[in-house]
C-alpha cells in the first residue's frame, strides 16, 4: 500500500460500465514526511476522498477488485483510506 495525495480528478461521460457511479483521482505517492515520491497515477475511490486528501491506496489489481467485490472491473489502483495522520516514532527507526 502507497501513502499519497490525491491532487485531481478524473471526469469522464463515456466509460467502462463497471465505473459507473465511481469517482477517478489523480493520486502523487508521498512519503511519510508528504515529500512527492516517483509518479501520479488514477486510482479508483472507494472511501468518497476528494482533492487535497492524504489516503492510503492499494496497488495492486487482485486485491483492489476485492473492495468493490466484483472479479470484472478493470482496476489496478484503489484509495481505501482518507489518512487523518502519522505518527512515526523517531526512536524506534534510529
């Protein structure tokens, strides 16, 4: 799972019929700390996240077709977490 900030969104009035009633954002991995890291991708909200939010998303096709219980949308991304904060215990990585 990827930490990242959903900076747009995709809108779109024609596409696949498993998308239906399902929003499309545009997520940035960041690292705990919120420094950009490698590159924005889409990825399907299943947690009504919207732009300017920190969410935990999933990357990876089998799983994120799990949260939406169906074996045929086509996804490989997922938000399933609007991320309130981070606590890191600087003692315990040292």
């Amino acid at each position: 799972m990827l930490i990242c900030h959903v900076t747009g969104d995709i809108i779109s009035t024609v596409k696949n019929k498993e998308f239906t009633g399902k929003k499309i954002l545009i997520v940035q991995p960041v690292t705990p700390e919120g420094h950009n890291m490698g590159e924005a991708f889409l990825a399907l909200d299943s947690v009504d996240a919207g732009v300017g939010d920190r969410v935990l998303v999933m990357r990876e096709g089998g799983s994120a077709r799990i949260v939406f219980n169906n074996n045929h949308i086509p996804v490989q991304a997922v938000i399933v977490a609007v991320i309130d904060g981070i606590e890191i215990d600087k003692q315990h990585n040292q």
